[in-house]
C-alpha cells in the first residue's frame, strides 16, 4: 500500500511493488485504492480483482492489511455483494442535484383595462414634451463669460 493524502486525511494506493523499493518507491502496477475516510466501511476498497490474480499467481506476497482487503473485497471477497451496494450508494450520494429547468418564458396576456372617461379626458388634455428643449438661453451666456475672459 502506498500512502498519499495529508495530514489526519489517509489515502491509499494498493499497487504492486518490488520489494527492494520504499513504502512509498517506484511502483510496478497500481492494482486498487483504500480510503479510510469514507464513512461506509464497505465502500473504502476498490480492487481491481483480475489483475491482484495476475500478480498472486507469479509469486507477490501482500501485506497484511491487503490479505485481509483482497479477502473482503476480492473477486471472491466474503464482502463482495454488500461493497457493490455500498459502491452505488456513495455514487449517487456524490452526484449533484440537477438543477430545476427554466421557466420557459411567455408573454402573458395583458388584462383588458378598463377606461373611465375621466381617465380618457385627462389622456386628451397632456401636451405632449419635447424631447430635446432649445438651449437658446444658455448659449448666449456662454458666449459672453467667453468675450469677457479674453479681455
């Protein structure tokens, strides 16, 4: 087992390794993970079955911990039916919500409104405003602060 993580967060990697190597060395084949952190206990080992096969029959000796993690959870693991469950349970658990689709958006249609004849008459009676009112006033002030600075 290669240890990765960090601090009081432990994460595993199961991998096939020589044994001239550190803990931690060059590794061979990267065979499963073990996260002690999740917390159903059956769902912490993930193996990759065949390949840990491959590696026991050309002589690989496991560490204590794995024989009893290849034993649980191997091919022929006594945990093998409940990690499966446990697997898709933490799957969907970690899926996010979808979010709520959008409101497609319509016109709505607009209440017939009801006119008083007040309201017409007050509608008849605004002058309509100009947009843009002549400026005639302020341009001959300017013109004259102007003649007065250059004297």
């Amino acid at each position: 087992m290669k240890q990765l993580g960090r601090k009081h967060r432990p994460y595993y990697r199961i991998c096939a390794m020589d044994i001239r190597r550190p803990r931690d060395g060059r590794v061979l084949e990267e065979l499963g993970t073990y996260d002690p952190m999740i917390p159903e206990t059956d769902a912490r080992a993930v193996l990759n079955g065949e390949r840990i096969a491959h590696w026991l029959s050309v002589g690989a000796q496991p560490s204590d911990k794995v024989r009893v993690l290849i034993k649980k959870y191997g091919e022929k693991g006594t945990h093998a039916a409940v990690q499966q469950a446990a697997l898709d349970r933490l799957a969907q658990s970690r899926r996010r919500p979808e979010p709520p689709a959008p409101m497609p958006k319509t016109p709505k249609p607009a209440a017939p409104a009801k006119e008083t004849p007040v309201a017409a008459a007050e509608e008849t009676t605004e002058q309509p405003v100009e947009d843009n009112p002549k400026p005639a006033e302020e341009e001959p002030r300017e013109e004259a602060s102007t003649t007065e600075q250059e004297s």
